[in-house]
C-alpha cells in the first residue's frame, strides 16, 4: 500500500519509517521545513520530497497528516481545494485532541477519511532503534473504511487498536490526559508533601514507588473503586482534618488541590458502600471548608 506524509516532525517520521518496514511504501513527503521532508525520506529510504503538499495527496491513495494539529483541517482545506486527494484515497491525522470531523472536506473530493491517535509519546527518531508503536494502545475512529484500514495499519506496526465515535474523541483525549499530565501532578503533590516532611528529594520518588505501583496494580485487578483505600475510604475525618491542619500552615497552595481531590474521592468511597453516613456528613464538611 502506497502512502505519503504531510508533516515531517517526530510522529510523521516514525510512523513512515516503521510502517515501510511493514509492507507499506512511502511514497512522498511534505513539509513546512523542507529539511524535514529530506531527512525523512532518507531515514526511510524511498519516495520523493516535495514542496507543496497537494503534490503528496496527488500521488499517494493513502494520505497522514501529520502536522501540528492547528494546521491539520486548513492543509486538508487546501489541498481538496484544489482536488488534490485521490478518489477514494485515506486520509487519516494523528491528532489526539481532534476528531476525523475536521478532514470533512477531503470528502469533496471523495476521499474517507479517519483519524489515528497512538497513546504514546515519541522521541526524535534515531537509526537502528527499535519501533515506538510495537505493543502500544492505539484508537481509531472515521469513516467505517477509514477504520478498516486504520486497523491494518495498527497491525501492521504491531500496535493494539480501539475503535471510538467520532463524537467521543475529545473526552478520550481528556481521559489521556489525566491519566498521564494530571497524574504528574497528583504525584507532584507527594512529593512536596515528603520534601515538608524533611525528606530529600533524592529519595523521596523512591519512597513512594512501591505505593504508586501497587496501587495501579490495585486499579488494573480490581477497578478504581474497588482499589480505593486510606482515610476517606475508612470515614476517617480526624486524620483528614489534620492533614488539613498542617497543609493549610505548611503548603497552603496544596490546600485547595486537597480539598478537591477529597471531595472526588468521597464520591469513590460512597459507591463502595462501606462509609456511614455520618462520616460521609464530617468529611463533606472538611472539603468544603
């Protein structure tokens, strides 16, 4: 299967050297660094570079674009503009945070179209390493051909695939991003609390390592609620008043972060069905002091 790449950044790259490694030939590709485009196609070892991106779309049945992802609908805008993509061609981005709604007018030119987001992060690619996407999770959604394609694709890469609405892609994405950005946070927390607590930060993460892992080890066999365990769980208001006490004089910044993440906890420790009432009642009253 012959494809092109719009957008020659890190993802861009990868995804055309690992996916030629698999069967697929990388025919063309575009850039808004030239520069880019060349390198790319040297690391993958065919194809042709050129300067506008319609020129990819012309020449390729299956198009990536793979561009910062406030370009993406206007470069698609372009080239059916000028009925640049192939008829029938796939036309897939790699947003996140997008759906496949916003290459809706590839399909003026009758084109599918269908969006693949890799659940990864990706570092400059460098040669001889080993692929980024062999055993990684990866949704797809689009257009039911789009989809069928994209399957293959993840296939191809050893990938694991999903298949979400197109409607549902905006609070995936905010569900990957608490999982990964906001769990920095949470565990930025931690750490501030033991570095108040006169432990060096040198040895603080490993100190809480083994909590972290074993909680999401916790989640993984039993479920979020299931593993939910510690004082809001017991209706223990007396320790979390004093956690309270203590934050509010030592990191008063943290205060209202702890407030919040115990009222949503709360939540949690109801639907196990092993806090009283009462205490559900103190500990509410904690939180929204």
């Amino acid at each position: 299967m012959v494809f092109g790449i719009i957008g020659c950044g890190r993802l861009g790259i990868c995804l055309a050297v690992f996916l030629s490694r698999q069967g697929f030939e990388a025919k063309a590709f575009s850039s808004k660094h030239l520069e880019s485009a060349k390198t790319a196609c040297e690391f993958v070892g065919t194809g042709r570079v050129y300067e506008d991106p319609v020129d990819v779309a012309k020449s390729c049945p299956i198009v990536f674009i793979t561009t910062p992802d406030t370009v993406i609908e206007s470069v698609c805008e372009r080239i059916a503009s000028k009925n640049g993509f192939q008829k029938d061609a796939m036309v897939f981005h790699l947003s996140g945070a997008l759906s496949s709604s916003i290459l809706v007018s590839a399909k003026s030119n009758m084109a599918h179209v269908g969006s693949i987001h890799p659940l990864q992060s990706f570092a400059p690619y460098e040669t001889g390493q080993e692929s980024p996407f062999k055993g990684i999770n990866i949704s797809i959604e689009g257009d039911a051909a789009a989809v069928e394609l994209g399957k293959e694709i993840v296939n191809a890469l050893k990938a694991n695939f999903f298949t979400i609405p197109t409607d549902a892609k905006t609070v995936y994405h905010a569900a990957a991003v608490v999982a990964s950005n906001y769990l920095v946070t949470v565990e930025h927390f931690a750490l501030q609390l033991l570095k108040a607590a006169d432990i060096s930060e040198e040895n603080a993460y490993e100190i809480l390592e083994p909590l972290i892992m074993g909680t999401l080890g916790n989640i993984k066999a039993r479920g979020s609620i299931d593993a939910l365990t510690g004082p809001v769980a017991r209706g223990d208001d007396e320790i979390v008043s004093r956690h309270l006490v203590d934050i509010d004089k030592k990191l008063p910044q943290f205060s209202s972060l702890y407030r919040l993440l115990g009222s949503h906890t709360l939540d949690i420790a109801k639907q196990q069905g092993q806090i009283t009432p009462d205490a559900v009642k103190k500990l509410s009253t904690l939180f929204t002091s």
